[in-house]
C-alpha cells in the first residue's frame, strides 16, 4: 500500500472516531435550539466557550508533545508516564484551587451561580485526565478503542440530553414518575443546567472506563523529558489559547455588544460550520501522528505537499456542496427559524474553516523542526487581529464583523505559516493547483449563494463543475494514485 493510501486510511479511522461523535453533536443542536430560547442558547455556549478555554490551559501541548517524543525517544515508557504524572498533578492542583475559589471564579466569568463553574471544573478535570491514554491508543494504531470510547462518550451525552431536555418536562407535565430529586431540581433550576450535568456524566463514564488503561503503563517520571516536553509543549498552549479565542472570543464580544440573543442566533449559525470542522478534525486525528512517522522517509516533503493538495480539494468540495444547499442543512440542523436570520455567516465561516485547515497542514515545519514558538506567535497574532476587529466592527456591521475577523485571522496565519515555513523546512507545495481550486471554490459558492440561493438545479450543476475542473486539473495526481 501507499504512503498516501495509507494516510487516507487512517484519516478514515480515526475521522469516523471524530466524525460520529459530531454527527449526534449535530443533532443535539436541533434538540438544544427547539428547547431552549436563544437567551438560553447562549448561556450553554458561554459554558462551552470556557471549557475550551480550560482544557487547552490543563493540557498545556502535552498532547503534542507526546506524539512528538514519542517517535523521538528510545525509551518510550518515560514519556508516556512522565506526561501523564505531569498532567495528573497539574490538573488534580487546578481542581481543589479551582473549587476552594469557585464563588469568586464564578463572578468575574458572569456565572449565575458558582454551580455551572463547579460542574466545568469536574468535566474538564475527567477530560484532561484520558488525554495521555487516548493519545497512547493513537500513537499505537489502536482507532477502535480510541473511536469506541469517543463515540461513547457523546452517546451517554445524547441520551441524557434526551432524558433531561424531552423525557423529563414531558413526564412531568403529564404526570409520570420522574424521580424525586430529579423533580425538585427541576422546579429550582433552569432546563439549561441539565445539559452541562450530562456532559459531567458523559465524562465521568468515560474516565472510568479508560483510567485502567493507566496501569499498563510503567511509571518512570524523568525530569529531563519532563523539561524538554514543557519546551515544546507551551508555546503549543499559547497557540491553543490564541486558537480558543480565535474561535471563541466572538461570542463574549456578541454578547456584550448586542445581547445573549443575537449571540445565540449567531453562535446557532456558527454550527453550520461544523461540517467543515468534523473535516478537519477527522483529517488532523490521522495526520497529526502519521507526520511524525513519516518525517524519517526521504520523500516525505514531497508527501506533505500532496496531501495538502488533496486536503483542500475535499474540503473545497465540503464548502460548495453546504453553500449550495444551505436551507436544507439549516432545517436539518438549526429548526426554529429565528435562527436563521444569521444565515449569510456560513460561507465565510466554511471558507475560514477552510484556511485554518491549510494552516494545520503548514503546520508540520514548526513540529518537525521543534520550532513550535512561531506556531505561538502565529496564533498570537492571530488573536489580536480577531480582537481588534471584532471590537472595532462589531458596534458597525453587527455579527457579520466576527464572520470576517475569523476569516481574516485564519488568512492570515495561514500566509504566515507559509512564508516562515520556506525558510526553515521547505515542502514543495503545488501552489498553481491550489490557487487555482481556491478561486473556483470561492467564485463558484459566492454564485450560489448571491444569485441561485434555494435553485437546487443551479446549485447541483455547480457543484458537478467543481468536479469536472478538478477531474481536468488533478487528472495526473489521480493517475499517480491509481497506479500505487
């Protein structure tokens, strides 16, 4: 098999572990926006928007930073329990200093009441605790555990979303045995509360059956590694930190500047995005470890710069195909129409989500190289920009100011990364091609959008157009392909 075949067998497997997770995610969506009012919408994405937060703070690259010595050490079995000993500690700190402070946490992050904070602290605790074991799945080639615990995760996240969201005030307002502390609670607690209460369930099963998966491993802590792993480790938590707000800071910016319903409406069409995300995160689940691997072979620049070909031709592919069909996957997705208005967000969004996936794969010069402090300042950079625009924009031209900063910011960083990336690890990247699918790709949505919107026929002939350009265009990488 080939090298690229290869690759996209294993982006496959471990998309399917990222993939079907979303996938119900998606449906919650619906539940979620036909349950709650956009007010109370927000308040669930304000909880989400800081666990983000947390879990890129707890985890400090230690992820990367596994894969990354991983393939690099001799003496694997350090590094596995050297990261998870060093995780363990910061995170169990993190949990009793966190609780001891929760009331005054939970005022300065505009919680209701310290409970909701209470609960994200014990979820981003379980979290961060099977980051190591996970990861060890990953690096071993293990994508059915690994896809069968994060499915499973999100499934007891669904069901008791189901349960407390639709069984529940149903059981109630006919009069059917709900149990007693689950009656009470309901009558002194809002319905939003009981989707971060299943997210603490999902996470405790989650826990308990991964942490045996702990005991295989032989605890040998060296602080050497320890160091060299911090080193590389932090400048990729700055980036997640910048990511996070890049991703995120739009919604607390909305929500200050023109209130938690056209933040919900906004954050509610946001999701949309996420078919481009659940690409993605399938495709960076596979690269991440096959990068490194690959990185001894001698035509392994020459691999990467296919791949990020192939990655933007699918993802380009993804973009037409959500922007000719926008309604339909907004009724799929979103139900209650007040949360279309927002609609005209998407396409800057896919195409955002778009660069930020170039970005990931012209990531792999500062991984390589153990540069990782420019992907820092990449990310940092991209943070203020995102900021500053939205500060500035969004009093203007309202949510549509956020939609372009993410767009810019990712341009951005994207350019950068590239331009540093010659420099210090030159990939030989087909940039005549991917200009060119780029051009298609933003002209061909931007008709659809503008001009056809709800003209399926239009929509589906532009969309076998992209095709047969990138048929013509990728005619002799195909025959490449199929020859291996």
């Amino acid at each position: 098999m080939s090298t690229l075949k290869r690759f996209f067998r294993d982006t496959i497997i471990y998309g399917i572990a990222a993939v079907l997770p979303r996938a119900i995610n998606i449906i919650l969506v619906k539940l979620h926006t036909n349950t709650l009012v956009s007010e109370k919408y927000a308040e669930s994405t304000i909880y989400f928007v800081y666990a983000a937060y947390f879990n890129a703070l707890l985890t400090y690259g230690m992820e990367t930073a596994f894969f990354r010595f991983f393939t690099k050490e001799k003496e694997k079995g350090k590094v596995i329990s050297t990261a998870f000993l060093s995780l363990l500690f910061t995170t169990l700190l993190f949990m009793v200093i966190a609780f001891v402070f929760s009331k005054t946490i939970a005022f300065y992050l505009g919680f209701s009441s310290p409970l909701p904070l209470q609960i994200l602290i014990l979820v981003t605790t379980f979290d961060t605790l099977v980051v190591i074991p996970f990861a060890y799945l990953r690096v071993n080639n293990r994508p059915i555990k690994f896809a069968f615990y994060k499915v499973l995760n999100v499934v007891i996240f669904a069901i008791f979303n189901l349960y407390f969201l639709l069984y529940v005030p149903n059981a109630l307002a006919h009069g059917n045995y709900v149990p007693g502390f689950i009656a009470s609670g309901f009558s002194n607690n809002p319905l939003v509360l009981y989707i971060f209460i299943s997210n603490l369930i999902a996470s405790i099963v989650t826990f308990l059956l991964l942490f045996p998966l702990v005991f295989k491993f032989k605890f040998r802590f060296d602080k050497k590694i320890l160091y060299q792993m911090l080193a590389y480790g932090i400048p990729i938590m700055v980036s997640s930190l910048a990511y996070v707000t890049n991703e995120n800071l739009d919604k607390l910016l909305l929500t200050k500047y023109l209130g938690k319903e056209q933040m919900g409406i906004y954050a509610a069409c946001y999701k949309l995005g996420v078919f481009m995300s659940l690409y993605i995160m399938a495709f960076k689940m596979g690269a991440e470890p096959f990068f490194f691997n690959q990185a001894k072979e001698k035509n392994a620049r020459q691999t990467y710069a296919r791949i990020l070909n192939w990655f933007i031709v699918f993802g380009a592919l993804f973009m037409i195909i959500i922007v000719g069909f926008i309604d339909q996957f907004a009724l799929l997705l979103l139900g209650k129409s007040e949360y279309f208005n927002a609609l005209e967000i998407v396409p800057v969004i896919l195409l955002a989500n778009l660069f930020l996936g170039i970005y990931y794969n012209l990531a792999v010069w500062f991984k390589l190289t153990d540069k990782t402090r420019y992907g820092m300042y990449f990310s940092i950079i991209g943070a203020l920009v995102t900021i500053g625009f939205n500060v500035v924009f969004i009093p203007k031209i309202g949510y549509m100011a956020s939609a372009w900063a993410t767009l810019i910011t990712y341009c951005s960083i994207t350019l950068l990364s590239y331009f540093y990336g010659k420099k210090y690890y030159h990939i030989p990247y087909p940039l005549k091609p991917i200009f060119f699918t780029l051009l298609v790709t933003i002209a061909g949505s931007y008709v659809s959008f503008s001009y056809f919107r709800g003209n399926y026929f239009i929509s589906t002939a532009i969309i076998l157009i992209f095709l047969s350009i990138t048929i013509w265009t990728q005619k002799s990488e195909i025959k490449q392909i199929w020859k291996t």
